[in-house]
C-alpha cells in the first residue's frame, strides 16, 4: 500500500501497461512502448485476449482519442482543447504513461513561465565557477524528452505569455533545440512529440501564433454528452468534495443536482432540453467544474446557515454568479431564462423565487 | 448472352466497373434498370447541353404534384452506362416496373407518413446479413463495407460483376429461407424479366442489363415466363383492390414539411389508361441527391463521389488541397502545409483502424484536427460545399416542359395574363377574385426569383384594396422556370418550398419578418408556422434591440388580418408575446448611452411597438378577456424604467415619460416632477432640449387637445424665475420650432387668453341639442342602433 497522496498513471496502472505490452503485436513507432493500437486499448478499455480486463480512462468518443493517438504517431504536435473539466490533463497524462512510460515529462504554463522553462536554465553556482559547460546545464522537461525520445507535456499553453510560447516552434518544426552558449544543439530522438492542452472559453488567455497553431494538431474534448453522465460526475465529485471539506451536510439530493446540470446545459447549448426553446448563451464557461462548485458552495450554506439539507434557496446564489459573468450581456439571458424557462416549468417555484430574489 | 451487372445507384465504383465491362463485352443491346415511360427521353441524355445532375420526372397532367423522380449523376452507373450506348449507337432502354397505373390510380394523399423504400443493395430483408457479412470483414455496417470493397475499387480489370453475383445470389438465398420477399421486389423483378425476354425474341444475342446488385440473381433465371405473367397480374389486381401498402407510398412531395423526394418507383395496374404519365427531364441538384433531403436511395457524399468519380490517383491528397482552396476563399490562413499534414494525418488514421485507404470519415477527422482547429464551422462548410456539393445541373432546350411550366401556362391562360415582353402597368383591385389571384400568382413568381411583375407602392388614393404592378416577361424567366422545377411541380408548391429554404436560411430577423410579409401577400398560409418556429429560434438568440423591436409590427399586422386570410394566429400570438417579453427585459440596457442618431432611430422603434401595442390589445374587447394585460404591464414597465433611468438619452426618456402619461399609467404629479427635474439648471441643455423634443414628439395637436399636458407645461413655465426662463427659452424654442405654423399660431392664442382652457377663438361651443341631431346620422352612418 502506497502513502503517496497521488499516484503518477503509470505508477497506478503499471500492471494494466505490463499486460497490454505482453499481448500487443501491432507494429510499435520507435521508442514507443505500445502499439497506437493498445494505447487507444489503454485509455477506452477492454478485453484482452488472454482475458485481462483494462479499465478505461477515458469515457467518451473513441474517434477522438484515435485522431490524438494517430497524431502522435506521426510528427505533429498534439493539442488538447477543452473547457475545464473534460479531462483534457487526465487524457494527456494517460497517452504519455502509455506511449512513453513517464508522464513527468511537465511545463505547467502560467503567465510567469519563462523560456527557461522550456528550453533550459543554468546553475548559476556552477556556471561561475566552471564557467558555460553541460553539467551547469539544466534542461527543461521538454530538453530532457528530446534526448530521451519520449512525450512531453505543456500545461495550459495559452497561459505562457506569446512570445514564450513561441521557443516551442524551433523545437516542433526542426526538432532541435540549438544552445548557443556551449555552441551545441540537442537533436531529438524518435519518439519525441509534445502535448498541450488549453482552455478554449476562457477569457484572458494568449491565442497562440498562426506559426505555433500550424504544428499542433487540434483536438477538441467535448462536455459530457448527455444529461445523466453530467449529473453523474457532478454527484460523485460533490460528494467526495463534501467529505473532504468534512462538511455537516446531508449528500445532495439527486433532484437539485439534476436541477443544476439541467440549468447548466440548457444555458451553455442555448437551447432547452426539449429542444423546443432556443435561449441565449451567457459568457461563462459553465462547466461542469463549475456546476460541482455551485453545488459544493450551496451544501456549505445548507450546512452552516441551513437545516443541513440543499434547498433552492442555497443553490440560488452559487448559480446565478456562476451564470452572470459579464453584468450586462449575462444579466439579460438569465432574465430571459428565469421568466421564459424556469417560471413555467413544474415544480421549480421555489427556484424561480429563490433566483428572483437575488437577481432583482 | 446475357450480362448482368449488378451496380449500386450513383456508386462511382460501380460506374468505373460497368464502363470497363461494356468496353470488354461490346453489347449489342443495353437494358438499364429505369422508368419505361421515359424511353423515349434517352436521345436527350446524350445531347451536349445535357448536364448531370439531372432526374427524370414522371408525373401526371392533371395533378402534377403527383410525380416520381429518378435522378442521375455523372458518377451513377445507368447514367454512364446510357452515355456509352448511345455514343456506340447501341439500342438502350429501361426495364422497371411501368408506373403509370400507379400514379394514377392514386387520387387521395396517401394515410400516415410517406416512406421511401429502399433501393440499394442492402434491400430491406438483407440489411442483417449486409451488416454480419461487414463485422465478419470488421466493418461498422454493410454500407461501409460495401463502400470499401466496391465503391472504392481503382483497378477494373477483374471481373467484380460474377463476384457481385454470386454474393448476392448466395444473400439472397439465405434471406429466401426466412423472409417472404415484398411482393413489389417480386413484381419489379418479373417486369424487369420479361423486359429481357423481349429483347431477346427482338433476336439480340449479346444483351448488358444494368441493374441494382440486390435484383440481379433474379433476372438470371428466364424460364418461367407464365409465372412472371402470373406475378404481375396477381401484384396489379391485388394493389388495384387493397389499399397502398404504406411502405410503397412514395411519390408525392407533400405540400408541407421538407419535400421527401421518392426513391425508384413503385408500380401500379395499368387500369387508367386514360391517365396517361408524362416524363421530361429537369436540372437537378447534389444537395437534393444527398440523404439528407430525405431521398433514400440518394448518397449521404455526392461531392465525395464526384471526387472518386474523377480522380483515379492522389485521392487523399487532391481532397485536401481542394478543402484548402474552400477555405482560403473564405479568408481562413490554410497552407499546403496543412494540407500534407493533414494528409498524414488521414493515412495514419487509416492505418490505426486497419484500413488500406483513408475514408470519407477519415478525412473529415483530420480535416477537423488539422484545418479547422478542432471547430466546427470550418467543418460544415466543407460539408456543405465539398462533401454534398453545389453542383446543379443543366437539361437542354428541347426537353419536354416541366410540370410547374405547364401549371403556370395553365394559370396564365385562367388569368388571362399573358407573357409579354412589352412592359406594361396593371391595377389591380384586390376585392375581386380575378384580380387578386393574379396578385397572388405575381407574389408567388416574386419568391421564386421569377420578377415577372414588380410592385409599385400602393398609391394612397386607392388605399390598401389595390395593387400597382409593372410587368415585363424576360426571356430568362423561363430558364429560372425549369430550374424552380426542382421545388414543385405547382407554382404554389414551388413558392412555398422556396419559402421554406429561405426561413432555414435566413440568419437575421428583419429578413425573416420580410419572408412573413411576402408569405401573407402570396397567400401561403401554412408557410407561417415553421416561419414563426424560425422567428422563434432567431428572437431568443438575437441580441439586437432594433432588430427584434423591427420584427414586432409585421407580426402584429399578422395577428391583425390573419384571420382575413386564414393564418392560424394562435401561433404567431405566443411568438409576439415573448418577443414583447424579450424586448421588455432588453430595453433599459438597450437604450442607455445611444448616441443620437441611434437614439432617433430608438424612438421610432419604441413609438412603433406602443402603437402596435395599444391597437391590438387596448382596443379590442377580445383582448382584454384573453389576458394580455401582463405584456401591457411589463412594456409600461419597462418605459417607466426607462423614463427614470439616468443614463438614457433625453429624447428617450422624454418619449417614455409621454407614452406612460398617454396611457394613463403615470400621476401628474410624477410627471411634473420628471418634467421639472429634467428641464431644471442642472441638466445639460442639449439633453434638457432632447427630453422635450422626445415629450412632445407628436406635435402641437396634442398640446392643444390636451387640456391637462398644456397645463402642465403651462405650470411648469410659470414657475421658472426670470433668470431660469430666461435659460429655458432657448429649448422650449427649439421644441416648438418642430411644429408647423398654423400649430403654432393657434398656441399662441391660447397663451393669450392667459393659457385658460377655452375653445380656440372661431370654433362655436357646442350647442347640446343640435351636436343630438348630428349624433343621430353619425350612429347611422356607424352602423349603431340610434339611441
């Protein structure tokens, strides 16, 4: 039994790679570990043939993890765009554990991350006292998968201001990554290739250069698909958020959280759930991420201020700041959608009232 | 001999393969699986200006909205195969099942939903043994299956015909033993049978039949000739006597709802031989040949196939750097780069599912990755241009014409409206039948980009009952004839489908309230209800104040005189409801800090809603009973949030504050507080000049007429200091200075009998006794009992 708090993924399912590397014999790009085959095996799940179950990872679309395994078997980049929470750093971490066998391999992009970051730094002790040599040489992650042929992975990359961002086109078109200082370059092996991931809704965020974009290929991980997959991973997520924060509440009842997905989706399809309605979309992401955190921050007024049970009223708030972002664009689609949708709706009253209450 | 080439319809693979085998096998008679009735059209297909797609339509003279089509492409195999024999001079003719007892004999629309048959090689019973045949080679579905191994050959040097053959025979043998085959497949079979057996007694020794995959195993055993006799007069009396078999109602494209354009025919008895069908052949398009217009023989990809069809080699290749020019026309940065990597991309997607070629999904997917960024709005487009394509087709001059040519020849002679190219005015009194169904017939041309009469403003004079319109017959009208053809078969039909596209198409309200207008004039009542669905779905995501408020009027005209002209207005009531509401919610945002020129252009829209508001639901008794007092009290609402609002412009909040005091809705004293409040020192001149101009918008008449509103100001002038007055004078003389002189002089009267409330010198007082008298005819005239 580990006492790491969190295992890496080829730690945790280090048995599920063994076995799928013992079966596999579809042909292996170099210095992968897997077959394309088994990684798209790894991450959907399966049978193999000797009766060894692999649990999935990923539910969802297989067409979009082929398209990312197949672009990794070629030379492209891979970027993986999402809204937060649809497991685009999950998905990322899986496919490097599973073609390269080490998912640390890691730049988190923040607005602070330097070209150090992603090409190499200094010890400076050792630089002023020998001088530029390799062992004074820090590389980044993605310095060491270049020599090592294995995946890197950049976190978040339309955080990394633009001109930062713009180090990892010398590295994906030329696959080198000249050091002047020592008057080298470091050539990379095969089996090198990087995968981002960035978040498409979010406001504030540095687009990446036409020049940069050209190199990665783009995928696009959807929201859940369906209103019982959404509830579902709210429920679960909520819950063990609630004991984590070891809040006084009951579980949230199944209706409110059902309530909320609801709400959510409509808003973020612009259309009702009977499709009859069209709506406008507010700016906001409204993701699921989101929606656990209405949920999460109505259980801890239910809990402290309230009975312990979430009613309408400890929704209410969460929910209209989780909609109204921009105060004007957004204050007029949540009007329309309390008065044209939750209004006429049966049995949500109590939530028109309480939602009234605090948007008038 | 006999040859049978079992193809799929408009199957590039297939086109390739029957080409090669007519090449090898030199035929001297080719039987092509298609409509009899429209032999006599063959020599038309070879003529130069014949461009596929064309189809060839059957239909009846005297109701031509029944008719069946049956289309071609350049890539179909009947249609290559036709080309050749007659480049070869070769005899060529249709073998189907004959459908004119079957149009005919149908008088009524046919009882529930219309479904096509299908006509590929995955027949109905087959469709199983299709699908368990693909996951035996790892296939999805049979149509994949199918699509790779055949659709996709390159090579046609082998002979894939005796292949397909004996597929089908032995499919067709293992569904024999559990399914009944359709008595219509039986009856098609045993025409299509004795077809053969003509040609052959004709004395052909080396006969091609072309015909679908499925059909072919059936049409190789000849021997039973009294049988196939005994199946098609057994199949006629029997669809004579029973009721059609809704699986075989297929012909009609119904007056409403998206056209469902029919698959190969059926066939009815031949027991109306006065009814006779007539076939020409009109221009048609991929779109319509693709699925999704519910043509279920048609091809989910004309544009795919077209590409199959033409390029031998570089197939993945040549398809993106196509994409690549779609797009660059559109102004998106693609590459050839991109175009490689998508390339690759597409070739190692194949590879990880274990397929020798990229697919059509293939292709799309890295499309999606490469071009498009992951988005989908690049993707639909190069659905919409690259996949179905645009390609429309052209027919030549000496084609029979077209049933919606013959109908409006049939209108204009009923109209007495004759085609001329001599232009000439028409006034048109729309109180009498004759006249306004010419209006009508003019209207409907107008919606399908046929302008045959141009409408002038109704002259005032006359009033609305009459229509002025300059007509002038060009001679390109009649080609947009042929190509409005596809639509319908009827003026009307065809006006209501244009129609129809139009709503789908349109992406902003005011065109949409413009596509309501014209269907009222055209008298398209059923064309307003999925135009409101539409209005519906464009209102709620519409964030333009204007725009919405634009579209509110020729709604109301709608509710107004739509019961004149049979409009369900129910509808259209719902729709104008939330639209109010929408507008409600909107308009305090919507109005704050617009420039004036935007501001202007506000009032009048503002003004125009209230107007409308107030004569559809003050006036009417009908409507107070039906409720609509909320919508009243939400617009008064949302004006009185306008008239307080600080940051809306003075014009408008001068406006508001007078609408809210016309409709009573305001006290007196609020108001002369705005009054005052927005004329005090403290307000900036211009904006102080723009509230008064807003207040008093509708001119001096209502000062005059208005005792308590000229009070009012009368007041509030009255209190002003000399220094005030002084700074006032300048806004209350812009104000005034809108009105005309004779407004202006009479005002001033009435300032100088010290602003009392008298009637305006030169006007009597009313004389009690004698206004009775006059009351008395005036009822008459109303049409009142006299009190």
């Amino acid at each position: 039994m580990t006492t790491l708090l969190r295992e890496h993924a080829e730690q945790q399912f280090a048995e599920e790679l063994e076995a799928l590397a013992q079966t596999d014999t579809h042909r292996r790009p170099p210095n992968w570990k897997l077959s394309p085959w088994a990684v798209t095996t790894y991450l959907l799940g399966g049978t193999l043939e000797n009766g060894f179950t692999i649990t999935p990872k990923y539910i969802g679309s297989r067409r979009l993890i082929e398209i990312a395994v197949a672009t990794l078997a070629t030379d492209h980049a891979l970027l993986l765009l999402g809204v937060p929470g649809t497991a685009k750093t999950w998905v990322s971490e899986h496919l490097a554990a599973a073609i390269s066998g080490d998912s640390t391999l890691l730049v988190q992009g923040t607005a602070g991350t330097s070209e150090e970051t992603l090409r190499y730094g200094w010890n400076y002790a050792l630089l002023l006292a020998e001088g530029p040599s390799e062992r004074a040489l820090v590389p980044s992650p993605i310095l060491r998968a270049m020599r090592e042929g294995k995946l890197a992975r950049v976190e978040e990359l339309t955080r990394i201001p633009a001109d930062v961002q713009d180090t990892l086109i010398t590295i994906l078109s030329e696959k080198t990554l000249p050091i002047p200082e020592l008057e080298m370059e470091v050539q990379a092996v095969k089996g090198f290739n990087v995968i981002a991931t960035a978040n498409n809704r979010d406001k504030g965020v540095n687009e990446l250069s036409s020049a940069l974009r050209r190199r990665f290929n783009t995928v696009v991980l959807p929201l859940p698909a369906t209103l019982e997959e959404e509830v579902e991973i709210v429920r679960t997520r909520a819950a063990a958020l609630g004991r984590a924060l070891e809040l006084p509440a009951e579980p949230p009842a199944l209706e409110e959280i059902r309530r909320i997905v609801t709400i959510f989706r409509e808003l973020r399809a612009g259309l009702t759930a009977d499709g009859k309605t069209r709506l406008k979309t507010p700016s906001g992401t409204l993701s699921t991420a989101e929606a656990i955190s209405v949920v999460n921050s109505g259980q801890a007024l239910a809990a402290h201020f309230g009975d312990g049970r979430l009613r309408a009223a400890d929704i209410a708030a969460g929910l209209v700041g989780a909609v109204i972002q921009d105060p004007i664009q957004d204050k007029i689609a949540w009007q329309e959608y309390l008065e044209t949708v939750v209004k006429e709706r049966e049995g949500w009253k109590d939530l028109y009232r309480a939602c009234k209450e605090i948007s008038e | 001999m006999l040859t049978l080439l079992g193809i799929r319809h408009h199957g590039p693979g297939s086109a390739r393969s029957v080409l090669a085998a007519l090449e090898r096998l030199q035929p001297d008679c080719l039987l092509v699986e298609g409509p009899p009735e429209a032999n006599h059209l063959l020599p038309l297909l070879a003529e130069a200006d014949t461009r596929p797609p064309i189809a060839i339509l059957l239909y009846r003279p005297e109701a031509p909205q029944q008719a069946a089509f049956y289309p071609l492409a350049e890539f179909s195999p009947e249609w290559q195969a036709i080309r050749w024999a007659l480049a070869c001079r070769v005899p060529v003719r249709w073998i189907d099942l004959e459908q004119t007892g079957q149009l005919s004999a149908r008088q009524e629309p046919p009882a529930g939903e219309a479904r096509p048959k299908e006509d590929n090689p995955a027949s109905p019973p087959s469709e199983d043994l299709f699908s368990l045949l693909a996951r035996a080679a790892g296939y999805a579905d049979g149509e994949h299956w199918w699509e790779r191994f055949i659709e996709h050959r390159r090579e046609t040097g082998s002979d894939v015909f005796t292949g397909i053959l004996e597929l089908m025979s032995a499919l067709r043998a293992n569904t024999e033993r559990t399914h009944t085959p359709a008595p219509l497949d039986l009856a098609r079979e045993a025409a299509m049978r004795t077809h053969i057996r003509a040609a052959q007694r004709e004395g052909f020794r080396n006969i091609a039949v072309v015909c679908g995959a499925w059909h072919a195993p059936a049409l190789l055993h000849l021997e039973s000739e009294a049988e196939d006799q005994n199946v098609l007069t057994n199949f006629l009396s029997a669809s004579a006597s029973s009721p059609r078999p809704p699986d075989h109602a297929t012909t009609q494209p119904r007056d409403r709802a998206t056209t469902r354009l029919p698959d190969y025919p059926t066939t009815r008895p031949r027991d109306h031989p006065a009814n006779p069908v007539s076939a020409t052949i009109i221009p048609w398009t991929y779109d319509r040949l693709a699925q999704r217009s519910g043509y279920r023989a048609g091809i989910p990809a004309p544009g795919w196939y077209e590409h199959l069809w033409e390029n031998q080699t570089s197939l993945v290749e040549r398809w993106m750097v196509k994409a690549a020019h779609l797009l660059r026309a559109e102004d998106l940065p693609i590459s050839p780069g991109h175009a490689i990597e998508a390339a690759r991309l597409a070739e190692a997607l194949a590879a990880l599912r274990g397929y020798p070629l990229p697919g059509l999904a293939e292709l799309e997917e890295a499309l999606q990755a490469v071009f498009c960024f992951g988005e989908d709005a690049p993707l639909r487009l190069i659905r919409e241009r690259l996949v179905i394509g645009q390609r429309m087709g052209q027919v030549p001059a000496s084609a029979p014409a077209t049933p919606l040519q013959r109908d409006l020849n049939a209108a204009q002679k009923r109209l007495r409206l004759q085609p001329s190219a001599a232009s000439e005015l028409l006034d048109l009194d729309l109180r009498k039948p004759l006249q306004r169904e010419r209006s009508q017939l003019l209207h409907r041309l107008n919606l399908l980009g046929i302008p045959w009469g141009r409408l002038h403003a109704a002259r005032g004079a006359k009033g609305t009952f009459h229509e002025l319109w300059q007509i002038e017959w060009q001679p390109e009208f009649s080609v947009r004839l042929i190509e409005a053809s596809i639509l319908g078969n009827t003026v009307r039909e065809a006006a209501l489908h244009r129609l129809e596209g139009e709503a789908a198409r349109a992406a902003e309200l005011p065109a949409l309230t413009h596509l309501v207008e014209s269907a009222l004039l055209a008298e398209l009542p059923e064309s307003i209800p999925p135009l409101m669905a539409r209005v519906q779905a464009l209102t709620a995501v519409s964030s333009d104040l204007p725009h919405l408020m634009g579209a509110l009027p020729p709604l109301f005209s709608v509710i107004r005189y739509g019961s004149v002209r049979q409009t369900e207005t129910g509808l259209v009531r719902r729709i104008v409801e939330e639209l109010l509401l929408r507008i409600c919610i909107g308009l305090p945002t919507g109005c704050s800090a617009l420039e004036e020129e935007a501001a202007r252009e506000m009032s009048q829209h503002i003004r125009e809603v209230h107007r409308s508001l107030s004569l559809l639901f003050d006036s009417t008794e009908s409507a107070r009973a039906e409720n609509h007092q909320p919508q009243r009290l939400a617009w008064l609402h949302a004006l009185r949030r306008l008239a307080e609002q600080e940051t809306t412009p003075g014009l408008l909040r001068g406006l508001a504050c007078r609408l809210l005091y016309d409709a009573g809705s305001a006290e007196d004293e609020e108001i002369r507080q705005w009054m005052s409040r927005a004329l005090s020192p403290g307000t900036p001149a211009m904006h102080a000049a723009a509230w008064l101009e807003g207040f008093l918008h509708s001119g001096g008449q209502a000062l005059i007429h208005t005792p308590a509103l000229w009070q009012m100001l009368d007041a509030w002038v009255s209190t002003l200091s000399e220094t005030a007055f002084l700074a006032a004078l300048p806004l209350l003389r812009r104000a005034f200075s809108a009105f005309p002189p004779a407004e202006r002089r009479q005002l001033g009267e009435r300032l100088r009998h010290s602003g009392q409330i008298h009637p305006a010198p030169g006007q009597p007082a009313l004389h009690p006794l004698r206004a009775q008298k006059a009351l008395a005819l005036i009822n008459r005239i109303l049409g009142e009992p006299a009190r």
